[in-house]
C-alpha cells in the first residue's frame, strides 16, 4: 500500500487539507459574534446579569450593577442563538 510514493503523498496531503478545513470551520464557529444593543435586565446572578435581547433571548452580559426591569445597553455573543436553536431543534 505504501510502496507507491504519489498514494502516500496523495493522502498525506488530503489528511493536511482535511485538517485544516476542519479547524477553519471550528475556529469560524467558535469565535463569537459580539452584539451591543439595549438590553433589559431579567435577573442579577453571581456569574453577571441576564438580560432579554432584542429577539427575546435569554443571554448573559456579564457583570453590571442594574436591577431587574432596567434597560441599558450590553454586549453579547450573538451566536448563541444560533447555536441554542442548533442544539434544541
């Protein structure tokens, strides 16, 4: 199986290129899309607030000193949504 270089070659290749692609695509999807929008406070945690996005989303916005029921403005990873509905269909 290995005595022909050009295969071995071929596949070494086709691994390397595999690989990469995987990697450019994990690397895409993981990375986040931070998203600054008005916000309102839903509750106030140890681990920071949660807040209501514009498009009726629970998301974490870190650390802040609002009350429930107040609107500021926060960032957030947008892709979140899209990976919760990817994961409950």
């Amino acid at each position: 199986m290995f005595e022909n270089s050009k295969f071995t070659v071929f596949l070494v290749i086709a691994i390397l290129g595999v690989s990469v692609l995987l990697l450019a695509y994990l690397t895409w999807y993981m990375s986040p899309d931070e998203i600054t929008e008005q916000v309102k406070i839903i509750a106030n945690t140890s681990d920071g607030c949660i807040a209501e996005s514009f498009d009726g989303f629970s998301v974490n916005i870190g650390p802040c000193d609002a009350k429930v029921g107040d609107v500021i403005v926060g960032t957030y990873d947008g892709k979140i949504n899209e990976r919760a509905a990817m994961m409950n269909p």
